[in-house]
C-alpha cells in the first residue's frame, strides 16, 4: 500500500550473522530459522551470558554416548543436585534437590559426581573468550558473567548484538558447550533475557517496551525477593510486577524499608548499575553432605577442619583474606543454620578459620543430627591485611608459623603429604560434593 509505513525490525541470523532486511521467518542467505530482530538491536550493548547447564553440558561433551540420556551432577543418594541436564530437568529435577528425590522424579538418570576441577578449566575458557570481546566483564559464578560492549562496534566492525552472537556460535564450536545470551540495557533485565529461551537462548529486552514486559510477571523476578519475602508481598495482596508499577516510591518505603527502593525502581525497569570488572569475589566456602546423619564433636570437627584447609588454599591461591566466618549446618529435616563470627582482622589462615568455626559449632552441639557441614569466610580483602602479629597471644603466631611450614611441604609432594592430627587416619562420613567459590 503506498505511503504504508515499514514496520519490519532490524535483525539478523545467529547462524551465518547476516542482517534481514525483510520480515520472513528464515535467514534470507542460509535459511536458518534462529533469527533475531529487535527496534532497539543496533544500541543495546549490556549482556548477561549463562551456559546452559553447564556441569552436565561439560560430562555429555567429554561423554558423548551420554548425549540423548538424562544426566544429574551430584552425590550420592543422601546428597544434593548441583546440576540437571534439560533432560532430566523435563522430569522435575531442579538444582539443589535431595538426590533422593531427584531419582525418583527420573530414576533412568546417570549421576555423576562433580569434578570442580574439570569445571572450573572450562569456565577459564569461556572467561578467556569474554575478555577478548571487551574488558568489562563481571563474573558472576563459574558459569556467567556481565557484559558491557559500549563503544566496541568499530573494533569489532558489527554491533553488540552480532559479536554476542558469533561468540556464542565460537564457544559451541571450540569448547563443546553451548550459552544462552540476554541482551537489554541493564543489568536487570539483561539478566531476565538470558533465562527467557533456554538452552542456547538469545533474548532481546529493550527499553521502550521493558515496563510492559515487567507488568505481568510474578514479583519473584526481581533480584532479593525471595520465598520469604514473597509471602510478605503477597500478604500484603501483592503478587505481580505490574502492582509494583503502580505504588508510589514513598509508600514501598514505608511498608519495607530499603527494599521498597528496589521494588519500586526494579519494577520499572531502572537499574543503574554498571558492569564492574573489579567486582570483589563475596565469599569463599566450602561444603560437605554426609552419607549418615552426624552429631557429635567426634565426627564433625575432622570435617570442619578438613573443609577449613579447603577454604584457607583458595583464599591464599586468590590473594585474598575474610573478617567474618560463617558456619553452615543442614539438619535432617533440610532446615539450614547459619551462623557467624566477626574477627578483628581479614584472616586467610586455616587454623584461625577452623578454631572460630569450631566455637560456633560447638554451641550447635545439642544432640541434634546433620546431614551438611560447611564452612567459610566473607567481608573479603586483600591478602595483604590478613593475619597481623597477634602480640597477646603468642601460641598463634607459632601456629601461623606451622601453617606456612605445612604449606611450603604440601605445595611440593601434594595436599596429602601432611595432615594435622583433626583429620589423619579419619575416615569420612562425608560425600564430596562442593560449593565452589562465588
């Protein structure tokens, strides 16, 4: 029709990258149906990059007759899911489920203990392909990361989007795994883009049609609204982003302190947050499930200490030090306690982590039975504050002394080369799986 308006959007395909200029399905050049079209796709340029199931999308690589069977990352029966392929996820398994429940849900499922190690390697790949792509990038976990790419069209020659999308076709290619990729204007929504069509996703939140898209979805969507917190909201009738939309800044104040701030600018879409590359790790911890139930000092404190050693290596490894300890305990019944110590200086020191962490457990010593013990160390610094002369207590600094001693020997034959006398000879009630560090 003349003078009719030409309402195509700008896109292009995933596949072969070449732009469309109409508005049929496939890729004009190649015919692939993995298109991309936005109003706003030439000047979005704030990514979050998730792989996709990223354990198991690693042991299915490394295990290809595995490709078509449902796989679990985890412990053994009285552990807990770390991972789920999408397999084993169409049957109700989820992350962070008793690995009892998750068999039942899919009893056909493979279960393959986490090699953290092998993970963490991989992770360093796709790292590695991120910074290539610009240097604001933000870690988030093993397994994502922020984005910034404002300003790198002229060195990539092609906007944000179409450098997200060859180095999602790039990591496919060289590393055998695949990622899903949002891309928006902030953080936020970037985010929600990036689980909106999993696996090997590529989701577009723009900023003209971000308050529409927000209206209808549960307040769960927003980062720090939680199980608890939901049932407050949703107390108070409050069940929707949409809802959110329509109350005053004041009023969200009023009923829930500083997080009505965040409900009330996350619900429109505002987020000012910027990518910061130099953001500080959180914490560094370390976590077990037992085989059977424990409660006694006799066979938890070994644990503890072996699990404070873990958290020491990696903080020494990092260069980093923690001021507040936190121990976490599951008791059989799934119910967590946390609790935590404040110290007086950053400390990286196995000895000053297990010995703080040994007075918090002992207080939780009451007959009551656990299935986790984990332990670690928040409110990070450098390395370089950590662990100061103690000039009242003159046994630490001997035992700090021992400590780099036992560090020096285990650096050159192996951890195992030295043991304290917590954790020789002792056998484990204990599975392997880890939290890794975050």
């Amino acid at each position: 029709m003349d003078g009719a308006v030409n309402t195509v959007e700008p896109g292009f395909c995933r596949d072969c990258l070449m732009r469309q200029a109409g508005g049929g399905r496939r890729c004009s050049t190649c015919g692939s149906p993995r298109l991309v079209r936005h109003a706003e796709i030439e000047r979005l340029h704030l990514a979050h990059i998730d792989c996709d199931a990223f354990y198991a999308a690693i042991e299915k690589r490394d295990r290809p007759e595995l490709r078509d069977r449902p796989v679990i990352i985890g412990g053994g029966r009285r552990g807990v899911v770390s991972t789920a392929c999408y397999i084993a996820r169409i049957h109700g398994v989820r992350s962070a489920m008793p690995m009892f429940k998750a068999l039942e849900a899919c009893p056909e499922a493979v279960v393959i203990p986490p090699d953290m190690e092998k993970y963490v390697a991989v992770g360093r790949e796709v790292r590695a392909m991120m910074l290539a792509l610009t240097p604001l990038v933000q870690p988030i976990s093993i397994d994502e990361a922020f984005l910034d790419l404002a300003g790198t069209d002229k060195l990539h020659r092609m906007p944000p989007a179409m450098v997200l999308a060859r180095f999602a076709r790039e990591v496919e290619a060289r590393i055998g795994i695949t990622v899903s990729v949002g891309l928006s204007y902030c953080k936020f929504l970037a985010k929600v883009a990036s689980d909106l069509d999993k696996p090997r996703g590529f989701s577009v939140i723009g900023e003209a049609g971000a308050k529409a898209f927000l209206a209808d979805k549960p307040v769960t969507l927003i980062w720090g609204v939680g199980k608890a917190f939901s049932a407050s909201l949703e107390r108070d009738g409050i069940r929707t982003i949409g809802q959110l939309q329509r109350m005053e800044l004041a009023e969200l104040m009023r009923r829930y302190g500083s997080m009505g701030s965040r409900l009330y600018h996350l619900s429109r879409g505002d987020d000012e947050r910027e990518v910061d590359p130099e953001r500080d790790t959180k914490s560094v911890s370390a976590e077990t499930t037992f085989d059977v139930d424990l409660s006694s000092a006799t066979d938890l404190v070994p644990v503890l200490r072996g699990l404070s050693e873990k958290v020491s290596a990696r903080l020494k490894k990092a260069e980093l030090a923690g001021r507040t300890v936190v121990l976490k305990l599951k008791t059989r019944d799934f119910k967590t306690r946390t609790r935590n110590r404040q110290l007086g200086d950053p400390t990286q020191l196995a000895d000053r982590i297990f010995r703080t962490g040994q007075a918090l457990l002992e207080r939780e010593l009451d007959g009551t039975k656990f299935r986790l013990l984990g332990i670690g160390v928040s409110d990070l610094a450098d390395a370089g504050r950590a662990d100061p002369p103690d000039l009242v207590d003159e046994h630490a600094r001997k035992r700090a002394m021992a400590e780099g001693a036992i560090d020096a020997l285990r650096g050159k034959f192996g951890r195992k080369a030295v043991e304290t006398g917590y954790t020789f000879g002792r056998g484990s009630a204990a599975n392997p799986p880890e939290t890794p560090e975050e």
